[in-house]
C-alpha cells in the first residue's frame, strides 16, 4: 500500500488516501488523548441537498487503525467527513464500550486523487 496524502483532523483521528490492489482507501487510526481506541464505529459521510450521505463504513481495530474504501469519494467533489462513534480506549481495557465518545475529522475538497 502506498501512502498518496495525508490529513490530520481534531487531533484524534488521522487519515490519509492510500492504493493498493483492492482500490483506493482512506486509512487511519482512532485515538482520544494519543490512545487507540479499539471497536469504534468509523463512517465517511458526504454532505447532500437533503440529509448527509453515507458512503463507507467500519470498525477500528485493537490498536485504533481502520481501513475505508474510497473509490466513491473520488466523484464527489465537496467536502466530506469522518465520524468515530464508541468505542474502548486502549487505557481503559476492560471496561467495554463507551457510547460518549464522538471524534470527527473532515477531508478538504482539494485531496489526491
């Protein structure tokens, strides 16, 4: 997989736009206060006339890493986002899902392609 840019977004999610055989992804990794957090429900959205749309959507693993396939953001041409939902931060192993937890991290218009 080869990295083709990089976004850095609330200083809790990162993510970049990667290839690789399986098509283009955005990748990245869920982190409250520079922990991972594992489990968390990662969404890319993309604004709409009506309500937001979803295009993609995973959970972060054990060490907060995740994996978005981005082959349908590249016809859009408007700002998107990502949204982290939940989750268990890696310094609280143990204590299961945390419902509260909520990061956002948005994708400039200007991205690679």
């Amino acid at each position: 997989m080869r990295n083709i840019g990089g976004i850095v977004a609330l200083a809790c999610v990162a993510s970049g736009l990667a290839t690789s055989s399986a098509g283009a992804q955005i990748v990245g990794r869920v982190l409250g206060a520079g922990v991972p957090i594992a489990g968390s429900s990662v969404t890319l959205w993309v604004p709409s006339d009506t309500a937001p749309r979803q295009l993609a959507e995973t959970k972060s693993d054990a060490d907060g890493h995740f994996a978005l396939p981005a082959d349908a953001l590249r016809q859009v041409r408007s700002v998107s986002y990502i949204i982290a939902k939940g989750g268990e931060p890696k310094a609280h192993a143990g204590m299961g899902d945390n419902p509260a937890i909520a990061l956002l991290a948005v994708l400039p218009v200007d991205r690679p392609t």
